[in-house]
C-alpha cells in the first residue's frame, strides 16, 4: 500500500513540476515503477540525457523511473522533486534555446561497446 501511494504521489508531483516549468511530459499510471515520458519527438533522447545528466550533479542517478520500495518515504521523494523542478527548469531553457549542452544522446537499447 506505501509503494502505490507513494507512486501516485510521485506520479501527481511530477505532472506539476513538468507544467509549472511548461515542460511536456507524459506518465504511466503503474504506481510501483513510475515513470514519464518527454512528450518532444527528436529532442526526446536529448532530454532524457539532460535530465540524467543534471540530476546527477544533484546527487542523483536517475532516469525517467523511480524504482520505489518499501524504504522511500514522502519526505524523499519531496526532496527528489526539489531537485527535479530545478531540472525541468533547465530543461525548459534547452528547448527554448536559451542553454546549450554539448553532451551526446543516450544510446537506445543494448550493444556491444568492443
């Protein structure tokens, strides 16, 4: 029960942050593995390697799921969210072409790296 309601917490939060920061995202609605989805056709794999990027100098290793357990608590994923408005912040300034990165695309799928 504490995993899908911190799912749908999360699920909720993130639709929030994404519009207060006019950033187009959808979500999936399955609570245990929250996930959203840019919602900007090629810029998408360009922006799930921002968002990775940026919140890994926050201090987070993240894509576009949350893995959640039985240990997150609402106080974490709060702190989370935090740090995902100042992302899709920086987001929105990519898109709009006010802040460029010059970091390649993550890659889709698995391959062979030799």
């Amino acid at each position: 029960i504490q995993i899908k309601k911190n799912g749908k917490y999360l699920i909720k939060k993130w639709k929030e942050v994404a519009k207060k920061n006019n950033i187009k995202i959808k979500v999936s609605e399955f609570t245990a593995l929250p996930t959203f989805y840019f919602d900007y056709k090629n810029l998408n794999e360009k922006l799930y390697t921002i968002f990775t990027y940026e919140m890994l100098k926050c201090g987070y290793l993240a894509s576009n799921s949350v893995y959640l357990s039985y240990s997150h608590k609402q106080r974490d994923l709060d702190i989370y969210l935090k740090k995902c408005n100042y992302v899709f912040s920086m987001l929105n300034k990519f898109i709009n072409k006010k802040k460029n990165y010059k970091i390649k695309s993550r890659y889709q799928g698995f391959k062979r790296l030799n």
